[in-house]
C-alpha cells in the first residue's frame, strides 16, 4: 500500500472567483498575483495541473513512491 497527498496551493476555479470572497473583502487577482511571485512556477494552478498530480498517484508509475505530499 502507498499512502501520498495532495497539497495544491490556490486554484483558479470557480469556487475562487465566488462573490464570497469578494463579500470577505479578498481582492482575487491581488492575492493570485502575491502567491504567484513566490512559487517557483510564476503561474496560477490550475484544475489540470491537480488532476494530472492525482492522475500519476493513481498509476502504476507511481507504485514505488509512498508517503510524499505533492
């Protein structure tokens, strides 16, 4: 048995853009352009990029690798 995780950081999906963040005074596209600036990948995550990492621990090129947080 392996045992990983996934630990996205903020991704751009609908829930993000919701008005409730905006009612929370969050100002989305300040707080995306802070995170971006200190990751060493200067994008935003996408739905995609989760599913591919989940989609590589589902597969059998993932069978020796085991108690990782991707």
């Amino acid at each position: 048995m392996t045992v990983n995780a996934i630990a996205p950081g903020l991704t751009r999906t609908p829930g993000t853009e919701a008005p409730e963040f905006r009612a929370r005074g969050v100002a989305l596209e300040e707080a995306v352009e802070l995170l971006v600036g200190r990751q060493a990948i200067k994008r935003p995550e996408r739905p995609a990029d989760v599913a591919g990492v989940a989609s590589f621990l589902a597969s059998d090129d993932a069978a020796f690798l085991t108690g990782q947080t991707l």
